[in-house]
C-alpha cells in the first residue's frame, strides 16, 4: 500500500512508477519491417511495469491504449504528481487488474509520441525529428513492437492483452498474430473494422491540423505548432467519446456566466464550450499533432474482415485461439454494441470460448475509461479463470 | 406542367423562379429591436413565392429552411439552370405542399448570406460588409423578419408554417410570437431547445472557422476567404446530418482508388472521406463564413423552456393556439426523437390540437430533405386538415 492510496477512491495505487525504454533494429539488417514495406529502425518502445513477474513467467497481463494514451497506465512518477496514469482505477493491488497476482506491462504505441519512436523523433538518416517522413504505422505494426519487447522481457506467452477502443484493435490483432502467445484477450468499446463515421471524424480531425498554417507539412519541430488545429481535432474527439445523455447530464444548457447570453462570438455562453475549449488548450500541451495523424491513421485502416479469406472475419479468426472477453457499452455510438456482436459471432462460429457483456453506461465511448464496478469485476473473473486454465 | 418536369422523378416542378427583396427599418426610429437590444436597419429581406395567393389570402404557407439553406425552396432560375430549389421534392404542382393549391412563400433568414441583411451586407455606418459587427440573432429576430414580410405580403393568418432542423424552430416560435397568425405549425427533426452535443458540434464548427487566418477576426471581405476553416466546418455538419447506417450504406470502407491503402497522408484513402473534402470545397464557394457563426449561434440559443415560467416548456406553450405536426426520424441523433416527444408533451398538456409521427429512415437528421413518400403525405394530409378546420 502506498500513501497514494488516498488518492484513488477505488482501492490502492502501485505507487511510484518508472517509465523505461528498450531499443532493437539497431543495425538497418535488423530494421522493423512495416505492414507498407517500409523498413524501419531503430525503435524505441517505453514501457512501464507494475507488480512482479512470476517465476515461470505465467503471469504478464499486457495493457494496451487507446489513441491518446501513453504507456503511463497506473502510478505516479514522484510523490509530487498530482495525476497518476490513465488506467489507474483499473490497474492496481485488488483492482480490476490486480498487481498483487499479475505482471502488468504498458508500452507506448508505434507513432505516438509516448517515447516511443513516433514522427517526432529522431530521423538517423537527416539527424532531425521525422515528421511526415515517418512511416505510416498500423494496429499490426503496433504489435509487432510490443512482441519484441514481449521477446525482451522473456515472455513467451502472455495470460491476457487487454485494451479498449484502439487498444482493443491491438488486443484482437495480437490473438491472430501471435495465436500461441496470449492466452486471454480483453477487448472493450471496439471494432473489428473502423466504421465509416468512425473514419469520418478521423478524416476532419487531421483535416483540421493540416489546415493550421503552423503545420507547414508535417515540419513545425523548430518552430510554433499547429496548436489551433490539434485543438479542433482534440474538440471532435471529445464530443465522440462522450453521448448524448452524458452531455445532458455533465453540461445541459447552463451558461458559463451567470448572467444571459454574451451576443458575441468572442465570449463563452455554455459551460460545454468551456470544457471542450479547455479540453483542446489542456491536450496541445501533451500531444503531437502529426502523432494524431499517424494513430487515426493507424485506426482507419484497421480491419479484420479484409483479412481473412473472401473478407469473412469467421476466416480471420479461424486461427485464434484464445479466450475472449468482449465488452460493449450501450451509449457508445462511435464503437455501438453492434460492432462488437459481430466480433462475438466470428469468434463463436470458431468455436472459440468468448464471453459477451453489454454494459449499461450513460458516459459514450469513455465508459470504458471510468471507473465501473461491473467492468472491474468481468475483467477480474476473467482473467482468473484463464489463468486456472492455464495452470491446469 | 413545366418542361423541368422530367428532372425531378417526384412530380412537376414550379418551373422558373424569380428571387424578389422587400427592405424596412430605413428610418432609424423604424429600426428593428433584435432580442439582444439592438436596433438593426434598413433590413432586406430576400424571398421567393410559389403559387397563387387565393383572394382571400387564406392558403398562404411559409416555408422555413435550415441552417445553411436559403429562400431558393423550389423551381429553377432560368432553363439552363442545372440544380432546383432546396426542397423541390416537396413542394410543386401535386407535392407534399401543393402549389397548385397553397401559396408558398420562403424567405432566407437574418443573418445568412441568401440575400436577406446579413454579416456580408452593407454596413450603412461605415459603407464595408459588416463582418463581426453585425450584431448577434436569435430565432426569434429570424421570425419577426419574416412577420415584416408577411404584413408587405397582405397575409394577416398562414394557413401553415412548416420547416425542419432550425427551420422547425422558425415554426414553433411562430407559434408563440403570433399565435393568432399562424393555423398549423409543421416541426420537422427538430427540439424545442438546442442541446449540449449539438451546441458543441457547432462550437467547434466555429472555432474551425476563427482558426483559419483568413478569418481575420471577421473582416476577410476584401481578401482572402477563411475556405479551409469553413470546409472543416461543413465536413463537422455533414457528418451529424447523416447516420451511422446511412454512412455504412453510402461508403462503408470502400477505398477510393482500386489498389490499397496510401500508406501517405495527401492521398485520399477511403470514399468517406473523397465525399466529405468535397462537400468542405462546394459549400465554400455558396456560403459565408461569418453566416456560418451566426445561424449556428442561433440555433444554440434556441430554447423555448426558458421561455416559459419556472423553465416549463408547458407553460411556453401555453399562449399557443395551431394545430402541430411534428415528425422526428429513427436515425436522426442530433435531434432524436425523444426531444419531438418533449415537444409532442409541452404541447398535448396545453390541449392543443398535435399529430406526431416518427419516420423509420436511416438517412439521419437529412432525413427531413430526402424524397420520403410518407413524410410528403403526412404533410398534405395536414394542410388539408388545417385547411378544412379553417374553412369551416
């Protein structure tokens, strides 16, 4: 237990944590091979490790992000930290993912900007950040990065990968890879392929950094940043994760001033505005904006369905072979419940042990990122019975 | 029967129209008071008419367009003239709102740039556009404009009023502006108060716009237009006018070109997203920037419960005296139908004479302008009714 326990009205936190970073394709023989062809190296994946690794290695749990993430899923940097990471009330001693049973490892996506090798790191070959001259990544490259630091860290086999929205991509993408290496997958508010809508969104997100005339094709590292255009990007999103009944219920109408309307457009009449302009302001401060570009990028392309055989996503899981657990909630309408059913029956018609939960939830797609007795709980359950499985 | 006939599938056409102006308020002390307090003047007020207004003008019917429309509603402006009116699938010789038996007349609203006074008139105080001077409008200054125009028209009572989105909030405040002006009110995918996600759709619609340099606080007039900040904008709006389905039904994941994915980020990848930078690029070369932050700011401040005592949309409606048709549609998820049923309520409490009906259509809130038989009908139906009770 540490003293920041008091912080987290869910249970105890795992206290201060360090991010770490392993680097591989060091020589251009060695370099990543992306899904494009492109060749790429070196990488540098950050990570972060909560709990203990068994001695027989049995029991890794692999957290996987969403967009925006990074690999700073529970903890605190330093007693100083206000924030502990983004999955806090789920990762941690007698939580959801419980650090007292379960190694838990959390690493940076391909083409963030969590350190882990993105577009604004280092180009070996002009000595100065990549931008549009990184590669675009996807979900499969995405995990080819964690497999090697999998590799690294002498996992042979992972108990569970568990994320949701494009973690969850992640997540499904890693039990077709690496069907022999994870033994459960948790997969929460996603897709089997990104939507029209979903793509939509996407589109005029990176639309509106490119617009901003600070973007200057990608090349704004030594200079001002699209910072306008990453917060329009970071508004859409906002509104996306959110629904409806929750905007109801976090902002209705109620006027940021007391008073009536301003009249003018250079005032704020409604607290949403407030919050989504906050919300862009707070998020330039921690987010790269051709990293957005890469990572919905990244979720546009993703789809299941294309690879299997005539685009069957029956095909495509015809060579997975782990449990699933899949998780939907009833308003997200950027993930609805309808993606993930159809997920579920391709699994089924594999004859593949699934479990399917629906959650009632009013916060839109977030849900998966508030704290939920429910979800804690199936997560839980589940994990334990892969892992008595997997003993027996 | 005009030769245009033949173009539209649906019926006949009203043939060639004429866009007509009526201007008032050009003596300062005849200057109209706005909601906000202040006084705007001279106004001109551009329109159309379709039809022939009966002798004792009692089969006049106002059209009310949404928020990017205008007061071309039906017909063609000459015969080479490739596109009709706005809603030509509804109104004509034997459509939904017959004009071989209404006198139909649209009008573009304060505020917009469809010919009536707007941010890209004249400002007669300095003799340039008016840009950001031009004062904040609410529905309700739409409407009294419109009122202006029907006492220059002779009509003291519409037979009908009838608009969808924000133009079925021109209608319901028709209904408690001049209750003893207006027989039947038709709300189409519309609320009786703008909620927190479609205020915060618009507010980012806005700030996409004020992003653009161009912008220039407003005054672009004279140079460059802010097109990419109003394209973002559009492409915002687009999306919330469609569906989920309807986006799955048009695009799916269908890519643009035959091969596969781009790999790049100037290429266009996906149909979705060929479709959305070309309706950005269109809508640009029709419409004001500026219009666009005031008729969204418009329909933010819409909320007829305010209007009420103690915030009862009840007792709003209680000076009321129409007959209503309020039709909302299945997939529409700006405005779903939970919010016409509140209306439908406030309404039905007060005793008032109200029809409501909601369509199954997974065209979303464009539902409303899409040929819909049923919609057509349900629309004649109630004219005719309100006719009836009128004549009786």
């Amino acid at each position: 237990m540490s003293e920041y326990t008091s912080r987290d009205a869910s249970g105890a936190s795992v206290g201060i944590v360090e991010k770490k970073y392993y680097s591989f394709a060091r020589k251009p023989t060695e370099a990543l091979v992306l899904e494009s062809g492109t060749r790429l190296g070196p990488v540098t994946v950050a990570y972060e490790t909560y709990g203990e690794l068994s001695p027989n290695k049995d029991n890794a749990v692999l957290v996987l992000h969403a967009l925006t993430g990074d690999c700073h899923a529970a903890g605190y940097y330093s007693k100083a930290d206000a924030k502990p990471g983004w999955w806090e009330n789920m990762v941690g001693p007698g939580k959801g993912i419980d650090t007292d049973r379960y190694f838990v490892i959390c690493s940076s996506i391909l083409g963030s900007c969590g350190g882990t090798t993105g577009p604004c790191s280092t180009n070996p070959a002009t000595g100065k950040p990549y931008g549009l001259d990184f590669p675009v990544v996807t979900v499969g490259d995405m995990v080819e990065v964690q497999k090697k630091l999998m590799d690294h860290l002498g996992i042979e086999r992972l108990l569970g990968v568990v994320g949701g929205s494009l973690g969850g991509m992640q997540a499904l993408e890693w039990s077709l890879r690496y069907p022999d290496r994870v033994a459960g997958v948790i997969a929460l508010a996603t897709t089997l392929r990104h939507s029209a809508l979903a793509i939509a969104f996407n589109e005029i997100s990176r639309q509106a950094i490119m617009a901003d005339p600070n973007w200057r094709d990608g090349h704004y590292y030594d200079g001002e940043k699209p910072n306008t255009g990453l917060a329009v990007a970071r508004m859409i999103g906002h509104v996306t994760y959110l629904s409806d009944a929750a905007m109801r219920r976090k902002f209705g109408r109620r006027l940021q001033s007391k008073g009536d309307f301003s009249f003018q457009f250079d005032d704020i009449d409604f607290q949403v505005e407030s919050y989504l302009l906050h919300q862009g302001t707070k998020f330039v401060e921690r987010f790269d904006a051709n990293s957005f570009l890469y990572v919905t990028k990244a979720a546009d392309y993703f789809d299941l369905e294309q690879r299997g055989e005539a685009n069957s996503a029956v095909k495509a899981f015809s060579r997975a072979k782990a449990s699933f657990l899949v998780v939907s909630f009833t308003s997200d309408w950027l993930y609805p419940t309808y993606q993930s059913r159809e997920l579920v029956r391709a699994l089924k018609k594999n004859r593949l042990d699934v479990s399917f939960c629906e959650i009632k939830a009013d916060s839109g797609h977030d849900a998966f990122l508030v704290p939920n007795k429910r979800l804690s709980r199936l997560i839980a359950n589940f994990l334990e019975k892969v892992q008595s499985e997997n003993d027996s």
